[in-house]
C-alpha cells in the first residue's frame, strides 16, 4: 500500500486542525501516515486553483486512495475529480468549517482522521450537480453568492475569513433585492414569485434543534430545496432568528422540500451560483440534478461511527 495514496494538501487551509499539528506540517502529515504503515505521496497546492488540476492528475493515476487536505472547497475539487471512478476519497479536516468532514463523522484531528483512512471502511455517498458542476455540500443563488463574493473581497484587503464575513454583511443586506423565479422540480413541486435566496442540498439539511444544520445521511439520493418568499429585511432578519432557534420549518414564508431534480428559470441570462462556498457564473436556466452513489470515501468503521455519534453531533459547530 505503500505507492497506493496520493495526498492533497491546500496550504491555504486557514484554521488549525484540532490537534497540535501544524496546518503546513507536511513532514508531520506524512509521519501519521507512515506510522499505519503508508508512504503517501504528498502533492502540494500553493493556491487554491492548484487544487483540481492536482485532482485530476491523482485521479489519473495509480492510487486507491486520494486525500484531500484542506476546507470544503479542497473536498469539493477531490470529488469531482472521482466520482464516477474506482478511486476511493480520504478527508484530512483542515478547513474552517469542515460540513463535508463532520457529516461523514470524520474526527476533526489529524492524528484520527489519518487512521480513518488507513484502517476505515470504504462507503459509497451521493454528489449533486448544477449544469454539470459537482457539490457535496450545498448549492444556493441570491444572497449567499454576493456574501462570498464581499467576503473574498474584504480577504484581499487583508481581513481575515470571519472577520471578511462579518464586514460584508451590512453591505450585503443594504444591497440585496428579491428576484423572480421559476422553479420545477421531477416530482412536480413547482414554485413561481419573488425570492431573496434559493438553496439546495446534497441530501437533507436538519432545520431543528441540537441537529441543525448537518446531515443525518449522505446516500438518500435526495435533494434538499429550501425557498425563502419575497423578504424585506425584517423579514430575513425574522427568518435568521427563526433558524437559530431551530423553528425555520415551521415559518409562513419558507418553503423546505426534498426531490431529486430541480430546474430554476429567470429572467437573467447569467447567474452567479455558490458551490460548496466558492462562487460560478452559470446560464440559466440551471439544472440540478443527485448523482446517487457516485462517490467512494473512506468512513470511520461502522462500530466506531456508532459509537461515536454523540460525539460527532456535540462538535458540530
């Protein structure tokens, strides 16, 4: 096995993985790794657009596993450079937030997350697509791509990633407006009006209580569709503190869903679509689409997931 894992390291990764690695440790990444007995190959990204081209290179190659080693925009260009093949994906958290990493129940340290690839099980999940464009987590248009798009803004000014957030969320609701869509989905839910924001995901987002937020299963073959009504900015305010108290599914305004295709039409030519936290220029109308197991990752052992679950719920954070 020593030739058979290919590991992908973003050294952007901007927060610390819980352990006392360091995030640009490559020697010490390849020591845990070599401590299960696995000489990994490491391929570094300087910058985040080295990523899939290192991806696609893996991909073409000799390995069982390949490993991304980074936030959730390293997973997402891992993944769509494998699904559809024989290849298995190994996830080393290294990120922000790490959704993908927590929803599949992967430790949050190094050390862990290192023996999960070396000694887990191999389980098949779900990719969604939007006109051909892989996400594991989540896709939305409205509000959340001009979020991004201020927040990388502010990061080019030197403020770091929350700090980046937080200042462009002022210009963000001050600039916002609704906009017209028409939406289909396959099992005939259709939806035409005013919307501030659409969002969907790969398999079902949990809307109440300590769950909120994280997905109970990777491999339901669904869709999550979540449609917000016209909004004024009280109104999006009201609907915030109705998701932070675990209540959204219930609020007037708020349309929650799971199907399996979703066709989107407006009246623009072109829209910007977030993907997995990062932002594309797409033509509508857009079509998304669950790609059902299409994806070998390595997972902790069914045992020790079972047992661990508790845990993997209490750090979801």
């Amino acid at each position: 096995m020593s030739s058979s894992v290919a590991v992908i390291v973003n050294r952007k990764s901007g927060v610390k993985p819980r352990s006392s690695s360091r995030p640009d440790g490559l020697e010490k990444i390849a020591l845990l790794f070599k401590n299960h007995g696995i000489n990994p190959e490491l391929l570094i990204a300087n910058k985040g657009s080295d990523i899939p081209k290192l991806a696609r290179k893996a991909a073409n190659r000799d390995y069982r596993i390949v490993v991304g080693g980074g936030g959730d925009g390293t997973m997402n260009a891992v993944a769509s450079a494998l699904f559809g093949t024989d290849k298995v994906m190994g996830v080393l958290p290294m990120g922000t937030l790490n959704h993908f990493a927590k929803d599949l129940r992967i430790p949050l340290t190094l050390d862990e997350a290192v023996a999960v690839i070396a000694n887990g099980d191999t389980s098949s999940i779900d990719v969604a697509a939007v006109n051909g464009n892989i996400f594991v987590n989540n896709s939305s248009i409205g509000l959340y791509p001009a979020l991004v798009r201020y927040r990388i803004d502010n990061q080019r000014m030197g403020f770091g990633k929350w700090a980046a957030l937080v200042k462009a969320l002022p210009t963000v609701l001050h600039r916002y407006s609704n906009f017209n869509i028409r939406l289909k989905t396959k099992d005939h839910h259709d939806f035409s009006g005013r919307t501030p924001f659409v969002f969907i995901g790969n398999n079902e987002y949990q809307l109440e209580g300590t769950n909120f937020g994280r997905r109970n299963s990777m491999a339901d073959g669904q869709l999550c569709l979540f449609v917000a009504n016209e909004a004024s900015r009280l109104g999006l305010i009201r609907l915030a503190i109705q998701a932070l108290l675990g209540h959204l599914r219930e609020a007037s305004d708020f349309t929650a869903m799971t199907t399996t295709e979703i066709l989107i039409e407006t009246r623009r030519k072109r829209l910007s679509v977030a993907v997995d936290g990062e932002v594309l220029t797409l033509e509508s109308p857009l079509h998304y689409q669950v790609r059902r197991n299409a994806l070998k990752v390595m997972v902790p052992r069914a045992e020790v997931s079972q047992a661990e679950t508790t845990v993997a719920v209490n750090s979801y954070a």
